[in-house]
C-alpha cells in the first residue's frame, strides 16, 4: 500500500501550480478547524473529557468522525492511482479495508464499548493482572500510532511542499514542522472533542470533493460506467490493453503477497488502537453500533467513488504521465483534479489531502498521548493513585514530546520509501492488538502469560518479518536499494505473524499462569453482552 509519501509531488514543471491559491485554501481549512477546536475545547476538564469528549458525540456524528478517522491519506490517494495504473488488482484494496468494518462491527466494537473506559488496554487488562498487560498494549498502541504517524507526517511534507511551491530540502522540513505543530495545538487544545470535529469536518469535505469528482467523471462520459472503462482501455499501456479490468496485473507473479496483506488489513483494523478509541465518545452500546454502521456506509460509498476515480485518472490523465510525476502513482488524484477543474480544484484537492493527513494525525496522536498517560502513567506507575488532573496533565505533555518526535521523524524520512509502514501498522494490529481482544472478550481460560506472550510475540513477529523482506532488502524500491538478499520473501508479514500472535496467545494461557479474577470475569462477560454496569467503568 503506497500511503502519501510526496504523494502530490506533480511536477511543478509540468503542471500550473498556483501557490497563492492553494495557500489560501490551505489557510481557510486552518482557520475553520482552529476555531472548532477552541469552542471544543470549553469543557475539557475530565479524564473523559479529554479522552472520551466527555461521551458526548451521537451515532451518525461519530460515524462521521470514525470514516475521517480511518480515510487515510492511503485510502484517496494511494488507492486512486492503483486503481489508474493496476485497474482491478488496485481496488482489491478497497473491498479489503471495507470488509475489515464488518469484522470490527460484528465481534468488537459493542463489547469494547461495553467493557472499556478510554483505551484498548482497558479492555485487555479488565480480568488479568493489571500491570504487565497494560505495559504490553499499551508499548503495541504505541509502536502502531508511531508507524503510522511517521508514514503520514512525510506525506504531509511531500504535499504542502506543493501547495506552498517549496521543492527544496529546507523547504519540506520546515513544512513538515509547521504541520507537527498545528498538530501539537489541535491535540492540546481540543483534546479527543477538537480531534472529533477535525475528523467530521474531514469526512465532510473528502467524500464531498470525491463526489464532485466523480460526477464529473461521468458526466464527461455520458454517464455511463462502461464509456468510462472502454476510455480507460484505451488509454492503458498494458499488453493486451484490457488487463486492466481483470485481475494479476499486479499481484499476478505473487499472489501470496496480495494474500498476505489482504489478511493484515482485514484484521488490523479491529486491532487500531485509534479506531477502537473512537467506541469510547459514545454514550451508549447503541451508539456505538450505530456509529460503526454509519462509518461503513460513508467508507463504503466512498471506495466505490475510488473506482470511478481511478479509471477516471487512466482514461483522462493517461498512466504513463501519471508515472512520469515524481509523486507517482500517488499523483492520479491530484492530476484528476487539475485535468478536470484547473488550478482551483487542484488546489481544493489537495487541501481536502491534507485535511486528510491532520484528521489522522491529530487522532494517533490523542491515542498515544491517552495511552501513555492512561495505562503506563496512572495504572502501572501510580497504580492508580492519581489527583482528579494528574492524568490529563501528564497526557498533554505527552503530546508536546509525541509531536516532537513525529516531526523529528517527519523530516528524517522525507525522502525515503516510507510507504510500508502503513502496512506494518495494520500487520502489528492484526499480529499483537486482535488476537488478545478477541481471547479477552471470547475465552474464559484466557490467562494474563498468554495476553503478554500474544502482544509481544505479535509485534516482534511483524517487525523482524518486515525488516527481512524485500520492503528493506535486494530490490529497487526496498529501503537499502539494490543491497543484500530478503530472507523472507512477502512484502507483508500478516500471513505468519498473525498466527503467531494467536498461537502464542493459546500457548501461554495453556501452560499456566496467573489465573483470571473469577468474579471479574463474570462482570466482564455480563457488561460486554449487556452493557450492564459499563457507566461504572466510565464514572470512577
């Protein structure tokens, strides 16, 4: 999955750029998000407050929210141009992350409404021994939201790089500074109800620019789907030149990789520790079912737009100049927008883009600050004994510390092919975070070595898998071109570590240690069906 690195480089060459038009619409976006932020900000006195918005938000808003939350960078522009360039094979991404909100909707989101307080650890730790099993999601919550924030910082260098015309090295750090500390102010001052609105303000402006886009397609093509796929053919520079509507142009030499990763995000997206935060906002169970319905119809609604779009880029861009742009594939949507409304829709575009990128950004961030502040600070450090702010103070400057190492590492990897690190995120996910929710919420003879064994075993797994693939070694494109030979052959290592982090979740509850609190688990399993008793764990 190639997620946003110079994601719209489009040539300043080869396209008319107009940087005082983009940075105007850059600015609005801005000043409209602060301001909903500072309003939001009002009441954030509480641990649920600033964690939960204080439970405050409806089903539909936070569907809204949980699609602004989970439409990554990734998804729009990544997605585009695989579909502009692989045709079928790109959008077997879209109906893998889609599929992914049926297995969180189905065994997860209700009963960790039910069960939680703020984070994922909540959960996990609920019945076993608290200490070790909150240090361990909490140190996998962690290790996600870094991969994923690192991944989308240097997107966010790469893209208002274009909207300001900075092409230079300096320019893009500086860049990439400006957006960690917008980041920083939208996290401190808003907290989980600032980050809420930026997302449904998002969700709004994305899937409203996507719509416009794809009328547009349309229209151009009488409206008609198969005009704008025989268009696409035309265009295509494959051989023969229909390839592009079936599938193996890009998965054809492995399937197993294709394999491989379909596995991961299917069932990293349950394991998202900034998904599953969102549960939380939520008054009710109810809510929370509502909220993940309503997120998979705007998610679904808009990866069926990703497919007009695609096309759309092949048939009225052309994949060889959407090759020929330093962004690459990543460019399809950009250059679709340029191709159809000039200037001004590039410039919106690419505002939405990054609207994108600060929606997410701002969500990862609140969830390792609360993580951090929540289950390694207040429950392993203090042991719970902490003043009515303590929590809430420790976590805000955790989001200063985390926002600084994001832009560190924003601008340490401008630059480099990043691109796998969005797969690593929902490969941890699925490989360390689902199997010890699922064991949890679903096995009565879960023990607490198992919960630990799972977690870290999961997100070793994945980490040296990847470190030994292809993606660092022995190709063109891996990290160290052209240098060495990968041990393991996959791009993505969900297809072994996420049975190893299963396996090791049944081996260390079957060989003995600590055995669950009995009583414990019967109020777990009564407020994870029932929701009985679930406002206790959000009061006290």
């Amino acid at each position: 999955m190639n997620d946003m690195f110079g994601a719209v480089h489009t040539a300043v060459e080869t396209v008319e750029n107009n940087p005082v038009l983009n940075i105007s619409i850059f600015a609005a976006f801005v000043a409209v998000t602060l301001f909903i932020v500072i309003r939001a900000s009002r009441n954030n006195k509480t641990a649920a407050d600033y964690y939960a918005a204080g439970r405050s938000f409806t089903g539909p808003q936070n569907g809204f929210a949980i699609s602004g939350d989970y439409l990554s960078a990734a998804s729009f522009l990544g997605i585009t141009g695989a579909i502009a360039i692989n045709g079928y094979d790109g959008f077997l991404y879209s109906i893998g992350f889609l599929v992914a909100w049926l297995v969180a909707l189905l065994l997860v989101a209700e009963l960790m409404r039910n069960t939680g307080k703020f984070t994922m650890a909540d959960v996990l730790s609920f019945r076993l021994k608290q200490g070790p099993v909150r240090m361990a999601a909490a140190i996998t919550t962690l290790a996600v939201c870094l991969f994923y924030l690192l991944a989308q910082m240097a997107g966010a260098g790469g893209l208002v790089s274009l909207l300001l015309g900075v092409n230079d090295k300096l320019g893009q750090s500086i860049v990439v500074g400006v957006v960690g500390i917008l980041m920083i102010i939208y996290v401190l001052v808003g907290g989980m109800k600032g980050t809420t609105w930026v997302q449904i303000v998002k969700a709004f402006l994305l899937i409203g620019g996507a719509i416009v886009m794809t009328v547009w397609v349309l229209a151009i093509n009488g409206f008609s789907l198969n005009t704008l796929l025989e268009s696409a053919v035309a265009a295509s520079v494959t051989d023969p030149q229909d390839a592009i509507l079936g599938p193996g142009l890009q998965y054809g030499k492995n399937p197993w990789d294709f394999i491989s990763l379909a596995i991961a995000l299917v069932l990293g997206t349950a394991g998202l520790p900034h998904v599953l935060m969102r549960f939380y906002t939520v008054p009710t169970a109810k809510e929370a079912r509502r909220s993940v319905v309503w997120a998979i119809w705007l998610i679904g609604i808009f990866y069926l737009l990703t497919l007009v779009l695609g096309y759309g880029a092949a048939s009225l861009v052309g994949p060889e100049k959407i090759l020929a742009s330093p962004g690459g594939v990543n460019s399809a949507a950009p250059l679709l927008a340029l191709a159809l409304g000039g200037p001004f829709l590039l410039g919106f575009i690419s505002a939405v883009a990054f609207a994108t990128i600060l929606a997410v950004v701002a969500g990862l961030t609140i969830t390792a600050a609360a993580s951090f502040a929540h289950d390694i600070y207040a429950n392993v450090m203090k042991k719970g004994n902490v003043p009515p702010d303590g929590e809430v103070k420790v976590a805000r400057r955790t989001v200063i510390v985390i926002g600084v190492l994001a832009i560190i590492g924003g601008i340490g990897v401008q630059g480099q092919n990043i691109a796998f690190l969005v797969a690593l995120a929902f490969a941890v996910a699925a490989s360390a975070n689902l199997p010890t929710i699922l064991y949890s919420l679903y096995w009565r003879r879960f023990r607490t070595r198992g919960a630990v064994w799972s977690m870290y075993g999961g997100l070793a797994a994945a980490v040296i898998l990847i470190f030994l693939s292809p993606v660092f070694w022995g190709t063109e494109t891996s990290v160290f071109k052209n240098v060495g030979v990968a041990i393991w052959p996959l791009n993505n290592p969900g297809i072994l570590s996420i049975p190893i982090g299963f396996f090791l979740g049944w081996l260390g509850s079957v060989v003995g240690g600590t055995h669950e609190n009995k009583t414990l688990a019967a109020e777990m399993d009564v407020r994870s069906l029932s929701g009985y008793g679930a406002e206790k764990a959000t009061n006290h």
